[in-house]
C-alpha cells in the first residue's frame, strides 16, 4: 500500500515539475538569452566616461500565453530586443535597464498578483503592459495607489478615462477604432449593422462604443451580441446577424475567433462586409481565416503599410527599422501589438531623458508633457488630461486582398 | 422567424453538437470498459490534431491524419501503461484525479512543442467559404465531414463491441472483471486497448474539427467539458445515445441564443449537466431500473 502511494505521490511530483517548467517558460528566457548575447559587447565599454549608473527596474506583464497569446508574444519579444538594444546604447541617460517579463496567461487575477509582486517586492520604477484591457483594469487602481507608472499595451479607453495620474496607454483608442469603421461605413452607404463581440474586457469596451458613437453617424445598430472568448464556432450568433438583414457585421475580439467570424459568415451565406476591430493587425489571422477573410475591413496602425507609406512620413523610418530588426532577430512577421510594447518603453525612456531623474513622481509628470514622439502606433502629444496621446489619425483603414494585408480605398 | 432562418439554427446546432458527440464518443469507450472518466479525452484531440497539423507539412493530408491517429493511439496505450496501470487497483477517484493530472500535463507539453498559436488543417473538400444550400440555409461541407465520420466510428464501435471477440472481451471485463479473468481474459490489456481507442477516436475527432474550429494548445479542456455533459446526458457509456444527446444539446444551444442573449448560451450546458444529474443520473436513454443494476 505504501509502495503505491509512494508511486501516485511520484506520478503527481513528475507532473508538476514538468507544469512548473511550464509556467517559467517565458521568464528565464531573457535571463539566459542577454549574458550569453551581450557578452562581447560589455568587454569593450565604447565611449562612457562616467560611472555606471544604477539600473532602472522595469516589470513587464505579458499574455505570453493563453487566449491572448498573439498579443503577448510579440509584446514580450519587442521588449526583450528594444531593452537589448537601448541598453547596448548605453542605457537612459546612462541607466541600463532591468527588465522582468512576467506571463499573466491573459488571467486578471494573476494581472493582480504579478503587478503587486512587482510593485511591493521588485519595487519597479514601471509596468509595461498588461497586453489585454481586463487585466489593465485590473491592475490600474493598484498601481495608481503603488505609484508606479503603469504604461498598458491594451486598447480600451476606459484605462485612461477616467485618468489616474499613473496610468498611461499607448495603443491608440478604441473610439477612434470605432469612428473610423462608422466613417468608412457611411462612406459605403451601409446605416444598418450588427455587432459581435468578446465577452472580455477588450470586447466590452468596444461594444459599448460601437454603440455609444453609432447615432453620430446616422448608423443604426441593429443587434449587438456577445460570445465567450474561447468560442469555437459563431454560426449560431451569425444567424440571428442574419435574421435582422443587417448590411454589415461588425467584430469586436482579439481571440481566434476573429478569423472564425470571417470563415462562419461564409458558411452560412452571410455575404455582408465584414469590419474587424483594431485587434485584427496580425497577418496570422487571416492566414487562419483562409479565403474567408479576403475583403475584411479594419482600422490599424501602419506598421503593416509602413512600406508602402510615403518617404516624407514621420513614421515610415522608425517603423522600416522597427520591422526589420524584429523580423531578422525573431523570423517572424512584425504585428503592431508588438509595437504597442515598443511605445510603451520609448514612452518611458523619454521621460527619463526629460525629467533627468529616476522618481517615479518626475518620470510620471514627465510624460505628461511628452510632445511629437514618434512611435510605432502613431505621433504621441501627452497632457494632463490625454495619457493616450493618439488622435484617430493614428489609424489607417486597412484591407485584406489575396491573403495580405492592403490599403483600404474607396471604390 | 422565416423557415430558412430556422433551419439555419437547426444546421448550426448540428455543427456544434457533431463536435460536441465526437468528444463524448471517447470518454464512453474507456468509462465502459474501467469505470473511469478521461479527463485528458480533449487533450487528445488537440495532440491528433496537432500532429496531422505538423506532418501535413510533409505528407499528403490523408496521411498525415492517418499517421498522427496511429501516434496518438500509441500515445494513449502508452498513458495507460505507465500512468494508470501501476495504480489500478486504486479507487476509481484517484485514477480520474491521475487523468486530470495527466490533461494538464499533456497541455503544457504541447505549449512548448507546438507554442501557443492556433493553428489548422485546411478543409478536406472545398474552401472556407464552399457550402451546401438546404432548404435556403447554408452547411459548410466540412461539417458533413465531421457528421460523416462520426456516424462512421459510432457504427465501428457498434460492431466492434457486438460482434467481435475483442469487442466482447472488452464488454466482459466492464462487466465484471473477475468473471472475465476466469474465463481467460487478460483484463490489463483491455483497459490499456481502450485507452488506445479512445485515444485514435479523440485524435480523429480533433483532425476533422481543426478546419472549422482551429486548434491551439488549451482548446482540449473546454471541449471536454461539453463532451462530459453530453456523455451524462445521453448515459455514460452509450455511444449511440451520445451522438444523439449531441446533437440535442446542439441544437438547444443554438435555439436558445435564437431567443436570448447569445451570453446565455455558456450557461445551457452546465444547466443542463446539472438538470440530468439531478433528475436522471442514468441519462436520457436509459432506462432506470437497468441504470440502477449498473449502479449496483
């Protein structure tokens, strides 16, 4: 009996050092890669006469896993290679950055415990991240009472409206998402939509203001449902789409069912214009979506046009070199999500430049008068009372032709 | 309510419950020969699929399904052999809280082979946007396909378990595994044989539902819940009336987001797993006083 017992307890030991190995996955990554990489570089310090300032500790929290895991990913990515990179240049104002990446799994309550950890135990100067709208909610009055800088990768507005003096965004927002799709819907004679969305935070913000701004526009949302994030066939909620006769479908999601949206319409012969929010910006979508996903409408940042943008663009060469270095460094395509992590730790390190501190309190003001600083979301002007920065021109409306991402124009 | 719109819910209640059978077909096999709930059934959908995923790469689709059934079959015995067969004396209890432990640890396992993105075989016949026009409503043909093979197993299994002497021997040691002993059964291979079943079923299942539902490393869990409702539902252990109670909940499903809020539909499952373990523990289809004989 013993003997058995002894054998289930090994059985349930094997087990969960193999999840436990699971979980870190993403963390000793960074770890392990940056000593091994950075090696030659720290033999010959180049040019830096004065003394090697402290660090500045930057926490990260990421959905590296999970339902959001296209959004985390390459967030965690970027950060690793922008941190890399500014720290080989010498740091900020010659602080080195720390940065610790901490996978949420897209789950609130871990959101919560990873931001106290950071905020209590690492005593971080900042929070990149959470990569979802839920989790930055969550985190938003904890951080705000820590006072620690919290620079979320997520969309929702709610997350700097109200605005808690701590608490910035750098995706742009999503009511100009939506003013975007009403504009180009009003440009294509459509007043009669219906809105699917995701039953998490990014969803929910989304729909409410698809419906909020609606009347604006002279559009009538004609029905508005809801599903669960990890839902694997829409057919039913697009039937009821189709029962209202609406002259466009609108989806609001960052989970895969952004491409099942597309592929379900066609199965049921729902032929409409599909829009999508700004959630759709990575290819890998619609490579999942296949043939179904030709002729999707969306608001995106350009990072996925930067090159077909003209040469005198602000953007065009920070988003060229943004693009190649991740598509060289990782052989993978650049999504703007990433991008939303390099803005967040450009944002930061300006601040720094500008405020000359490391206070949290004067990195925080700071950021508040950061004007025209080029991202890869858009051109960031801060103030009191925008901790966005971003106006609707941020946005580009993009189409999907031949399985490729293309500009949207009027036809 | 025109009558294309309803037999448009009618088609999407059938997709959904095709899949929903698929699953339950696989928790039936091995509940009938050890008494004991899979709970790692989802996760070999995903690893089937997966795998097909990766080999398609190389090999033409039919094989490549074919050979990531085989693997997975083999996987799935393997399981048996070195996780449940040196416990098995153990309640029964203890041996579904090892396959809990064994779904979790087959999730993270494929997280780091295979990442976390989803990934998809493409349709077998057809394209995303082929369908097949019925009554003025739309079915993709790739739903056929998954209505198609799970006729197809569901009729195997028949007859497998009626009229073949494996089959049988499997039936006898569910029935009673020391009578089946004496009569010169090797009662270890059975359970392990219908951990292999069940495991090429699930792997199966998880190739013809990847077109149409995607397939990433934490899908297996969610999709096991559903098939564990609808095995209660339809009386664990019969496959037939699985299908069936499939398709039933399905089409609930799909009906009851025709008439509420399409959040509600979450919820219809869980009512109804609760509603039959309340009312009729044995299932819809069987009869009481043979559910009660099992019991005992």
């Amino acid at each position: 009996m013993e003997m058995r017992f002894v054998r289930i307890l090994g059985v349930f030991v094997v087990g969960l050092a193999l999840i436990g190995s699971g979980c870190k996955r993403s963390a000793p990554t960074p770890a392990e890669k940056a000593p091994a990489e950075k090696a030659p570089t720290t033999q010959l310090p180049a040019a830096k006469p004065q003394a090697e300032a402290a660090p500045i500790k930057v926490g990260a929290i990421f959905a590296i896993t999970g339902p959001a895991s296209f959004l985390g990913a390459p967030e965690q990515k970027t950060a690793e290679m922008f941190v890399e990179q500014i720290n080989q240049a010498g740091g900020v104002n010659g602080h080195k950055i720390t940065l610790l990446i901490k996978d949420s799994g897209a789950k609130p309550e871990t959101a919560i415990s990873l931001a106290k950890q950071l905020i209590d135990e690492e005593k971080v100067l900042a929070i990149i991240g959470p990569s979802t709208s839920g989790e930055s909610m969550a985190i938003k009055d904890i951080c705000q009472e820590g006072k620690t800088i919290l620079l979320s990768c997520a969309a929702a507005e709610t997350i700097v409206d109200p605005i808690a003096g701590y608490v910035f965004k750098t995706p742009q927002k999503d009511s100009d998402a939506a003013r975007r799709i009403y504009e180009t819907m009003k440009e294509k004679g459509i007043t009669k939509v219906g809105v699917v969305s995701s039953s998490d935070g990014f969803g929910v913000a989304g729909a409410k203001q698809l419906a909020g701004l609606a009347p604006e526009y002279g559009i009538t949302v004609a029905i508005s449902e809801t599903y669960d994030k990890a839902e694997t066939d829409l057919t039913g909620v697009l039937t009821k789409l189709k029962g209202q006769d609406v002259q466009a479908v609108i989806n609001w999601s960052i989970v895969p069912a952004q491409s099942l949206v597309a592929k379900n319409m066609k199965q049921i012969g729902l032929n409409v214009p599909l829009f999508q929010s700004h959630g759709f910006g990575n290819i890998k979508y619609v490579q999942a979506g296949g043939e179904a996903a030709n002729g999707t409408i969306f608001p995106c940042g350009r990072l996925l046009i930067a090159e077909v943008l003209p040469g005198t663009h602000p953007q065009k060469q920070l988003l060229l070199k943004y693009k190649q270095d991740y598509e060289s460094r990782y052989k993978e395509d650049a999504s703007t999500f990433g991008g939303h992590a390099y803005d967040a730790l450009l944002v930061l390190a300006e601040a720094v430049k500008k405020a000359g501190s490391v206070e949290s309190e004067k990195v925080r003001a700071a950021i508040e008068t950061l004007q025209g600083v080029v991202g890869t979301g858009g051109v960031f002007n801060f103030s009191e009372k925008d901790h966005n920065g971003l106006t609707k021109d941020a946005f580009e409306m993009l189409t999907v032709e031949n399985g490729k991402f293309a500009l949207y124009t009027k036809k | 309510m025109n009558f294309p719109l309803i037999v448009q819910y009618g088609l999407s209640g059938i997709t959904v419950g095709s899949i929903y059978a698929i699953v339950a077909v696989g928790f039936n096999i091995i509940y009938s020969t050890t008494g004991i709930i899979n709970f790692a059934q989802g996760e070999f959908l995903i690893i089937g699929a997966m795998m097909a995923i990766s080999l398609y790469q190389v090999v033409p689709l039919w094989l490549a399904i074919a050979l990531a059934v085989i693997v997975t079959t083999i996987l799935g015995g393997l399981m048996e052999v070195v996780f449940i067969r040196p416990v098995r004396n153990a309640s029964v209890l203890r041996l579904i809280v090892i396959t809990i432990g064994l779904s979790i640890l087959i999730r993270e396992a494929m997280l780091h082979i295979w990442d976390e993105q989803p990934r998809y075989l493409p349709y077998f016949t057809g394209t995303e946007s082929s369908t097949i026009a019925v009554f003025g409503a739309y079915i993709s043909l790739q739903v056929l396909w998954v209505l198609g093979v799970s006729a197809v197993i569901v009729a195997g299994l028949t007859v497998f378990f009626r009229f073949t002497l494996l089959g049988r021997a499997m039936r006898a040691c569910a029935d009673d595994r020391m009578a089946a002993c004496l009569c010169g059964i090797n009662d270890r291979w059975m359970v392990t044989l219908s951990f292999m079943l069940s495991a090429g079923i699930g792997a199966l299942a998880g190739c013809v539902i990847s077109p149409v539902t995607l397939t990433q490393y934490d899908m297996g869990a969610p999709l096991a819940i559903k098939g564990f409702t609808v095995a209660i539902l339809g009386g664990l252990g019969n496959s037939m009336a699985a299908v069936v109670a499939g398709l039933l909940l399905g089409l609930l499903e799909a009906f009851v987001v025709s008439q509420f809020a399409a959040a509600y539909k979450e919820a219809v499952a869980i009512v109804v797993l609760l509603l039959v373990l309340v009312f009729r523990p044995t299932g819809l289809f069987v009869r009481r006083e043979i559910g009660a004989l099992r019991a005992a």
